[in-house]
C-alpha cells in the first residue's frame, strides 16, 4: 500500500502539473477559460467550479494511469498465468487467484513480481477488473509461505473493498482545494509585480504553490490511507485466516526490528509495506500505522 500511495501522489501531482501547463498555455492565447479572474477581481464561484472539474480530471486520469505507471516505475513483472516462469512465479500466482475467489472478485488481478531487496508488497489498478498485485523478491525471499499468503492476502482485500477509487475520491476533493487557493495565493503574488510580467509570474507562482499544496494534501490522503489499512488487515484476515495475517504482521515488525538492529534503517532496506516506527511529522506522512497498533487491532477482533 506503501508503494500505491506513492506511485498515484506523485502521478498526480505530474498529471495536474500538466493540466496547468496546458490550461495556462491555452488561456493565455485563446479567449477559452480564465474567467474567474478579470486582472482585477476574482469570481470565486467560477474559480470553485473550474478548481472541481480540474481537480477531479486530475484525479481519475492519475487513477487511470495508475496501474501502468506502477508496472512501469517499478519494473514489474506480470506472470503469465499460462506460462509461469518458475515455481516461485506459479505458487504467487495461484495465492492471488485463489485469495481473489474468496473476496469474490469476478476477475483476478495482474500478478507481478519487481525485483527489490525491500519487503513489500502493494496492489492498484482503475477498477477491480483492471487491478495489479505486486510483490517484491525482497518479500518472497525473507518471508515464509504462510507470511507470504497474509500479506497478499491483504492486498486483495485493498482490491475487493475498492480503495482505489475511494482514494481517488478524496485525492479529487484536495486537488479542487489545492486548484483554488493555489489560483488565489499566485494572482495574490502576481500583484506585486509590474503589469508587463504578471502573467509569468502568476504561471510560475500557480506551479509552485500547486505542488506545495498538494504536498501538504497529501498529508490528509496519508491519514486516509492509514485508516483503510486496518480494514485490509481485517480483509485478509478473513480471506486467509486471522492466524496468516498475524503471523504476516509479526514477521514484518521482525524484519523491521532486525532491520534496525543491524543497522539498516533507510526507507529502501525497512519499507515493509511502509510501516516503520516514525513519529511527529513523518508519522502523519506515513501511510501506515504502526505495526504494533495493527497487530492489536486485529487480534481485538
């Protein structure tokens, strides 16, 4: 989930760097759009209803390309369930398969392996037909197989309670936010220039307040994730068994905990699934929480 989140922020902060890009260019030399704003005053309901169609634009197309960006920054994989290259291939395969008919989802997910030392696995995708499930040979070779079955587990249960498109729906909701004060704060900024290079300025101001903003919008897209996590933990321990999934989660925070250990606490060593023991500031980053808390929160149950 770790590496979802990160893959469809960033993808959407290119995708809605585009769109302004593109909107600015053709504003600047049409007479299309632009009309929240007369050099002098600014319409804040047009501005709002240009910032949702924009901000919702943004989102889908980042959900869209969601699954192949994964699949091409990643380097992954995709088994070919007719010709699966080795047993290790045919036995990952068969877990997502197998897990997929128990979630009852109508099709099973593209499977893929990337090659990476870090433990972790995610799944994304437009829609539940079109969806990917990815693990890292980090994962297969640290973890074992019933560890392995928990944490796959878990990322069909992301899948079958369709947190992509949720996410995305929330990720629509910050961007119209981050479209409208970004808009504001440039033509507020472009003010204190000369007339004659307000334009660049409002172009450039636009881009750099709409990446600081989402970054810090990113921050309630983080907070959502988290929540949903547990309810994954819950999906999979209902589709491979409370036991799996616990077992999963222990091995993780062992991983973790040996990780640090040894000394070896960058984010590409421990990335488990990006669940580390991160406070403060980077605790409200982190798109998972604590394994402790999931651990307890599962064997409540």
């Amino acid at each position: 989930m770790g590496k979802r989140l990160f893959l469809f922020i960033l993808t959407n902060i290119l995708v809605m760097t585009t769109i302004v890009i593109v909107w600015s260019v053709i504003t600047r030399y049409t007479n299309l759009g632009g009309s929240y704003y007369n050099g002098v005053t600014i319409n804040y309901t047009t501005l709002m209803v240009f910032s949702l169609v924009v901000g919702f634009t943004g989102a889908f197309i980042s959900l869209a390309m969601s699954r192949w960006m994964a699949k091409m920054m990643m380097k992954v994989k995709v088994i070919d369930p007719s010709r699966p290259a080795s047993a290790q291939e045919r036995a990952v395969y068969e877990k997502v398969e197998r897990l997929s008919r128990a979630a009852g989802l109508a099709h099973t997910p593209e499977v893929g392996i990337y090659q990476s030392r870090e433990v972790n696995a995610f799944a994304t995708g437009p829609t539940k037909k079109r969806s990917l499930v990815a693990v890292s040979q980090g994962l297969l070779d640290t973890m074992d197989d019933d560890a392995v079955e928990g944490v796959i587990a878990h990322e069909v249960a992301h899948v079958a309670n369709g947190d992509m498109v949720t996410m995305t729906l929330l990720q629509g909701i910050v961007n119209t936010f981050v479209v409208f004060f970004s808009r504001i704060a440039a033509i507020i900024v472009s003010r204190f220039v000369r007339s004659e290079i307000q334009w660049i300025v409002q172009f450039a101001a636009i881009i750099v307040f709409q990446i600081l903003f989402s970054i810090l919008g990113s921050f309630v897209v983080s907070a959502y994730s988290r929540h949903r996590e547990y309810h994954a933990d819950r999906g999979g321990a209902d589709l491979a068994g409370r036991d799996k999934m616990a077992h999963a989660l222990r091995s993780l925070k062992m991983y973790v905990d040996r990780a640090k250990i040894d000394d070896r606490t960058d984010d590409s060593a421990i990335q488990t699934m990006k669940i580390s023991g991160k406070s403060g500031m980077m605790a409200l980053m982190s798109s998972h929480p604590p394994l402790e808390d999931r651990i307890a929160k599962l064997e409540q149950r």
